[in-house]
C-alpha cells in the first residue's frame, strides 16, 4: 500500500494536546507519513513551530490567518505576520480565504485580510493555502485578479458545484477533498462533482479534529477526527472516481509533494 499525505491537520487544537504523539505514530503505521501542519492566527505560531520542528521530517507548514480571525488583522499586525513568513519560511501561506457562512470577521475586514496575504505569497513566491465557504463569487473574482502571480494554489476541503470546480481548475487550482464526501445524504452533487476532478489536481484531508467521515464502522466515542481515518476517506473517493485505489494514493501523494515541497 503506498503511503499518502492529510495536507490538513489542525494539531495545534487543544482536542491533540493530549495524545499528538500517539495519534502521529499510529497515523504512520497505517501509511499516512506527511502531514500539512495548518495556521489559523498568529497566536498559534509558537505551538506550530514546536510540534513542526518536532516531526518536521513528516510534516509540511502554513503560515496565514483564517477569515475568522481577519479582524485581527492590522498594520502592525501586517508586518509581524510577513516578518514570521519571512524568519520561519514556511511551506505555504495560508490558511486564508472568505467564509460568509459564519461571518466572525465583517466582509471588508475578510476581504482586506485574503488581498493582503495573497500579495504575501506572490512576494514570497509561496502556495496558498485557501478557504471558501458561502463567498464564491468575491473568492474567485480576487484568485482571477491576482492569478497570473499566484504560484500555486489548493482549495482546501472543496465541497462545491460543478460550476465551481470548472472556475477553480480555470485557474490551475488544486482541490483538497476531506471526509465530508463520505456523507452521502447530504452531499449527492458533491459525489457527481468529485468525478471531475482530475487526478493530477486532486489532494486528500481530513482537517482533523473536524469532520470525521459520517460513514465510520468504529466511530470514536470523542467524534474526534484523525489522520489515520485517511484511508477510509480514500476508498471512498476511489469508488467515486472508479480508479484504482492504489493508483489514487500514489497520484494524490505525488501532487501533494509538488505543492508543498518547493520552498525558497
């Protein structure tokens, strides 16, 4: 069985503070050997650097701020946020993006923040880590206008239309797929979209401690997600596309390397 990449995992939630060791160590036995260590705010940074600096052989990280945390974005904190990508190099900036679901931080305050940290990256030449939720249409008209600088991109846990897939893969986008697609109630155009997305541009994740794949046998008393649940998210994926499950591990880890591993 060839190994695989989460290229989400938010490790440095309190849910890990526990048992990080142990979930990193049975996630490896059960072939899932790298892992994208994801920044949400400033304020997580020193917790990130230890855990990266600790399994840094198996880890790939972000530096950005989420859009709920966009309206702690100002001048200053601007230039500490550049200063930290500059001194600790990380592997993408991220992750960053809109989300008008819950709307935490206001529309000009998200707006603001995405630009900003998308100017970051192209000044840095870095991937971007991105997230959108509810917000398609300012999310994809910002991407188009700053495209022809952006390096490269992922879409992390896509769960959209067909319509934005084919916007995202116009761009060169790579699209991440987490567990949600395991819920086959609630996702059915999401099961057909999936189809079309090509393997070369197709990363996996859990975003774990989030969204635990409905479809468990053994579902975890603490609803915890983890990476080692990475294989059961690639099987489902596998009988979506009809590919070979094998063939699936291997593309997904090729892309997930290309992306992440061209730092300055």
């Amino acid at each position: 069985m060839h190994e695989i990449a989460d290229i989400a995992c938010n490790f440095t939630s309190e849910r890990f503070d526990k048992d990080l060791n142990n979930i990193i160590k049975k996630a490896i036995v059960n072939k899932i050997t790298k892992f994208g260590l994801i920044c949400s705010q400033l304020s997580d940074l020193d917790k990130l650097l230890k855990i990266y600096n600790q399994y840094c052989k198996n880890m790939f990280f972000t530096i950005g701020v989420h859009p709920h945390h966009a309206n702690e974005i100002d001048k200053e904190y601007l230039e500490n946020l550049k200063e930290q990508i500059i001194k600790n190099n990380p592997h993408a900036i991220g992750e960053t993006g809109l989300d008008f679901f819950r709307n935490l931080s206001t529309y000009e305050e998200q707006i603001y923040a995405f630009e900003e940290q998308i100017k970051i990256a192209i000044d840095t030449n870095k991937p971007l880590f991105l997230h959108q939720r509810d917000s398609h249409e300012d999310f994809i008209k910002i991407l188009k206008k700053y495209s022809s600088d952006i390096s490269k991109a992922v879409v992390h846990c896509f769960t959209g239309t067909q319509k934005q897939l084919d916007d995202y893969l116009e761009l060169d986008c790579y699209i991440g797929v987490t567990g949600w697609i395991c819920d086959e109630n609630r996702n059915v155009e999401l099961r057909k979209t999936i189809k079309n997305i090509p393997l070369s541009k197709l990363m996996i994740e859990t975003d774990c401690p989030y969204l635990i794949p409905k479809n468990l046998l053994d579902n975890p008393k603490n609803n915890r997600n983890e990476p080692s649940y990475l294989n059961h998210i690639v099987a489902e994926i596998s009988m979506l596309l009809d590919v070979d499950e094998e063939d699936l591990r291997k593309e997904s880890f090729k892309n997930t390397l290309s992306f992440f591993q061209s730092v300055n």
